[in-house]
C-alpha cells in the first residue's frame, strides 16, 4: 500500500501504459482518477480497478480545452480530496518527416502532448499547493532524446516534456511539489502495435525493436508501471527534476530501428 491515501490523476488512461499506471496505483491503495476522452473506455477501467477491490472514478474529457480540463479536475477534489500524483500520459503520435507532416496534425500533437500536460499540471497545482505536497510525472519518451525516424512531431513533444519536468522541479521543489519525466523506449503496448502496423514490412521492424535492446526484448507496461509508482511514492520524496529512461538500455547504445521513413532524399 506504497499510496495509500494519496489521490492520482492518469490522463490517457484508457488504454496501454496510462491504463496499466492507473491499475498499478490503485492496487497500492491510492484512490484513481481515470481521465481519456470518451466516458464508456473510462469507466472500463473504474470498473476492473472496482473488481480488484480498488476505488477510481470516470473523468472522460478533451485535455486540451481548458474548461473540461477544470471540471474533471473539481470533479476529482469533490469525490475522492486534492489530487496529490498526477501522470501526464495522454499522447498522439503522427507518422512522418517533417514535410511529410500536416501542419493539423502537428498542431494536435502538440495539443494533446505539451498543451494537456500544461492544462492539467495548471489545474492540479493549486491543490496540491495548499497541502504542500505533490508528484507530478510526465510520460516522456527515449524518442525526446535521441529521435527515431518518422516521427518528428511527436519527438519534439517528448523532449519538450523533459524540459518542462526540469523547469517545473525548480519552479515547485520548495512547495513540497516534485516533478519528473519517464522515457519509454520501445514498449509493448498498442501505440507500438499501431506504428508497426503501419510499416511496409511489420514483422521485420518488429523483431528489429526487439533486437536493438541491449537487454533483448521490448518493455512491458508493468515495467514502466513501476517506475510511476516510485516516483508517486514517498520513497522519491529526494527526487525531482529527474528523467528516468526506462528503455532496456537502448538510449545507451544509441539505435533505432530503420524505416521506409528513412528513405535517401532527392
């Protein structure tokens, strides 16, 4: 029970690493606010945390409108107290190079990626500012540090995140607020489906992800799970202003595996 009677908020927690954040928090004892965008995907999840006899309430909202972003967030106070961990997961991932890129799509990307994050962050501060304690994780990427081709748009959010983490740490450190990035690298989860998928030859790309891994494999959403929860717990009450890759040492070695994106230029 590493958060017991702590109040965490999970954005993009219907699916893929914000779902199995959201299930790893409460079978710790904190009490869930499970937000993503459509009410029905939210509530599945409520109901398999309930099943497991944990407690977690439905937020379906848009996170880049500021006044959906408010009413979740009051409607989390209302049930369960002040929000004291919030996980910025919810993201978008656009394929393509840059002038490949639509500028709609580039725009949703930082909507969704940076502009959320900053919504949601602003909603929760003020609560936790007036208990003076709080953890704030942003779901970065190994992609914000070292690029993988394709997906510029979404590279350049993750590292914004990470930057973010670090300006807001410094920020909030003597409020009793504590903010950190994860970086994924490559993880199994349906963001990774849905990109292999896309590629010309799947099965190829998807033994290269396993192969370029230092450790040999994929992660798992239980793995980056974990990180979350010590970061939640108060045994990170030292750490802030951290990024922890949670990569299988591929940030290390430094590959990645290579697509038709990287076809030679004209």
């Amino acid at each position: 029970m590493r958060l017991e009677g702590k109040v965490a908020l999970v954005t993009g927690a219907a699916r893929g690493i914000g779902h199995g954040v959201a299930l790893r928090f409460a079978q710790e004892g904190a009490r869930v606010g499970v937000l993503d965008l459509h009410e029905a995907a939210c509530q599945q999840v409520v109901d398999e945390i309930s099943a497991a006899g944990g407690e977690a309430v439905a937020l379906a909202a848009d996170i880049t409108d500021e006044a959906q972003v408010a009413r979740v967030v009051e409607a989390l106070r209302t049930r369960f107290g002040v929000c004291t961990v919030l996980v910025n997961n919810a993201a978008v991932m656009p394929a393509g190079r840059i002038h490949e890129t639509r500028p709609a799509d580039f725009d949703r990307c930082v909507a969704v990626n940076l502009r959320g994050a900053y919504l949601v962050s602003r909603a929760v501060i003020p609560g936790m500012l007036s208990v003076n304690r709080g953890s704030i994780i942003h779901m970065a990427s190994i992609t914000g540090v070292l690029g993988l081709p394709g997906i510029a748009a979404y590279s350049a959010t993750k590292g914004a995140l990470i930057a973010l983490a670090r300006a807001m740490s410094t920020d909030y450190a003597a409020c009793g607020i504590r903010v950190n990035a994860v970086s994924p690298g490559t993880i199994d989860s349906p963001m990774l489906h849905d990109f292999v998928a896309a590629q010309s030859d799947p099965e190829r790309i998807r033994r290269e992800f396993d192969q370029i891994h230092p450790i040999g494999r994929v992660g798992t959403i239980e793995e980056v799970a974990n990180v979350c929860l010590f970061l939640a717990s108060d045994e990170a009450s030292f750490v802030t202003g951290a990024n922890f890759p949670v990569d299988g040492g591929v940030g290390v070695k430094g590959e990645q595996p290579q697509d038709e994106a990287e076809a030679p230029c004209p």
